[in-house]
C-alpha cells in the first residue's frame, strides 16, 4: 500500500488567526524596551520630550519632502498617456500636494 503525499492547504482564517497573534507577540515582547524611551504618565511627565519632539519634527519634515517630491513629479513626468493617473488632472494634483507638503514643512516649523 503506497501513501499520498498531499500538500495541506493553510486557509486564510488560519493565516490571519497566525498574524494577529504574531503581532500580539511582538507588542508584548517589545514593550519593555520601548517603556522608557519616552513620556510616562503618573507623578508628573519622566522621560525625554525633547527625543519626542526631534522625533516628530524630523516626520513631518520627511512627510512634506515626499510631499513635495509627488508635486514636483506631477508637474515634471509628461503627461501624453491616457492610462497615466494624472493624465488630465495633473495641476490640481501638484497644486493639492503642494499645499500638503506646506503644512507638514510648517507643523514641523512650529514643534
């Protein structure tokens, strides 16, 4: 009598049952090390705001160079190919995109 090697198949329930606990996993083993890095919350604020601070500050510099990267490329990228996404609304883009780069680049000016 010969067996069958049949491959089982992992259903997406499972998979996602798998992630969730993963993740679960990494919060719980990662927290430790992160439970002093910033602010506590009892007798008063302990920590290092100024970490904080850099920190976000550094964000929204990035976020609004992105930003500011997606308008420039809605202006420069040429606009010949009807399947393009920005094909007829290219300057509203660059214009929305503007704006947004401007707000993250003056949030993080006043942090």
């Amino acid at each position: 009598m010969q067996h069958r090697w049949t491959s089982t198949r992992v259903t997406a329930g499972a998979l996602h049952y798998a992630a969730g606990l993963l993740l679960a996993w990494l919060a719980l083993y990662l927290e430790p090390a992160l439970a002093n890095r910033f602010e506590t919350i009892g007798g008063g604020f302990s920590g290092s705001s100024g970490v904080k601070r850099e920190w976000l500050q550094m964000f929204f510099i990035v976020i609004g160079g992105l930003s500011l990267l997606g308008a420039v490329l809605a202006v420069v990228v040429p606009h010949k190919n009807a399947l393009y996404l920005n094909f007829n609304n290219w300057k509203q883009s660059a214009i929305i995109m503007l704006v947004i780069a401007t707000v993250f680049f003056v949030i993080a000016g006043l942090l």
